[in-house]
C-alpha cells in the first residue's frame, strides 16, 4: 500500500488513536509570504478535490503570522469550510490568540468544530474524539 501525502508533506489520512485526519504543515515559513501562500492554495486545491469532509490539523509554528498572512488564512478556512468537520489549530499561545479571534469573526465554522492548542499531540486527540468542546 502506498502513503499518500498531502501538498504540505503530511500523511494524509494521518491514523491516529483509532480514527484519522488530515495533517497540514504551515510551520517552518518563518517571513516567507510567497511560499506559505503558495502552499496555502496547493493545500485548498487538494482538499476541494475530494468528495469527503475532513478533520483538519494544522501547525503554525515557526511561521510569522502577519495581519496580511492572517486575512489570507481566514479566507482560506471559510472556503475550505464545507469541507471541514473539526479544525485543530497549533502554534505558540499568543499566535493562537490572534487566531482564534480572527476565526470566530469571519469564519462560518462554529466554534465547537474548531481547537486551539499548543501541543499538537492533545489537539490531534481532540480531532479524533467525538467532542465538539473548544479549547478555549
């Protein structure tokens, strides 16, 4: 059996305590715009493709979150919404911050499908739980 990948290097499924995800890597951009937003539309492409609604984890860490990359990012999830069952969202505390509130303003997911941690392995539990319960 071959492993798929996603556009940004992650397994994809992403198997994972008895259930599965789909993994996206925005981390390690660091100033780099023009590469984040590449991978950024390469990712929405993949994922508009298939049929099926994900669980959804992304990695923020290491990458500069401008207000520019965070308007783009918002629009990104709004569009990729339809698709999305549960988003976990991982970075440092104060990147999630500012995350958080630009998400709950101007994306349609509620806030129950959406999880907001710094430690990937508890965001990663929480996708493949059946609780719909935010971080915070």
């Amino acid at each position: 059996m071959m492993l798929r990948m996603s556009p940004s290097g992650a397994l994809s499924p992403y198997h994972y305590k008895g259930g599965y995800f789909h993994g996206i890597h925005y981390g390690s951009y660091f100033d780099n715009k023009a590469e984040l937003l590449s991978m950024m539309k390469a990712e929405e492409e993949y994922i508009l493709k298939s049929p099926e609604q994900k669980r959804v984890m992304i990695d923020f860490y290491e990458t500069n979150i401008t207000p520019d990359i965070l308007e783009h990012f918002v629009e990104h999830i709004q569009r990729l919404s339809p698709r999305i069952i549960k988003l976990s969202i991982s970075t440092d505390k104060k990147v999630l911050r500012v995350i958080r509130r630009a998400l709950f303003k101007g994306c349609s997911l509620g806030k129950g499908q959406m999880y907001f941690t710094p430690d990937m392995e508890e965001g990663k539990t929480w996708l493949v739980s059946d609780k719909y319960t935010p971080y915070w």
